[in-house]
C-alpha cells in the first residue's frame, strides 16, 4: 500500500524502511549498515529521501543508522504502541547528497 503520510509528509519517491532488526549473534559485525547501504544505494537515485525510525532507547539502532549516513529529522513522542506501553521514536532520514557511495 502507498503510504502518504509518516511521521513526516512523503514524496513518491520516497523510501520508508520500517521494522528492522539484527539476530543477536550478528550483532557487532556490521551487517545492518551493510543492508541499509544496499538499499540505500539502490533507492537514492531515485531522487527520494530514505526514512527510518528508531526507538529513542535504542541507541545501537541509533548508531547503526548515523553509520551509514542517517540524520535525526525529528522527535515523535509516545507514538508507537507496544502491548500498553507507548514509544518515543526518532525519525531519521539520507538525502542524496549525504550519501557517500563506496
């Protein structure tokens, strides 16, 4: 389905990458910024920015993401249910011209 609307107004050429996550036993090794650097380079040409969000307590997520070339865009507060708790989340987000192709 076509999202056209986010945390943040979206572009048809914009990406979103939702629900991601590392299997504890590749954690360290630098798999995620291998993927997002994949998806990235194929995507970015488009023209589009690439979106992501994170929870605000996940600070390796946080870190994985800024690795690659990922920027904090903005806070969204108690947005993410949970089971019955609420979640905090950055959004974050790569233009083109941020992106360092290898």
């Amino acid at each position: 389905k076509h999202i056209k609307r986010w945390f943040v107004e979206l572009a048809d050429r914009d990406l979103v990458i939702f629900n991601t996550a590392t299997l504890p036993c590749f954690r360290g090794q630098g798999v995620n910024p291998y993927i997002m650097s994949h998806i990235i380079e194929n995507h970015i040409k488009t023209g589009g920015k690439v979106y992501i969000d994170c929870k605000v307590w996940n600070a390796p997520a946080i870190r994985a993401n800024e690795k690659v070339g990922f920027k904090q865009e903005g806070l969204h507060r108690d947005v993410q249910r949970i089971g019955d708790r609420y979640w905090s989340v950055h959004t974050m987000s790569i233009l083109d011209g941020e992106w360092e192709r290898s």
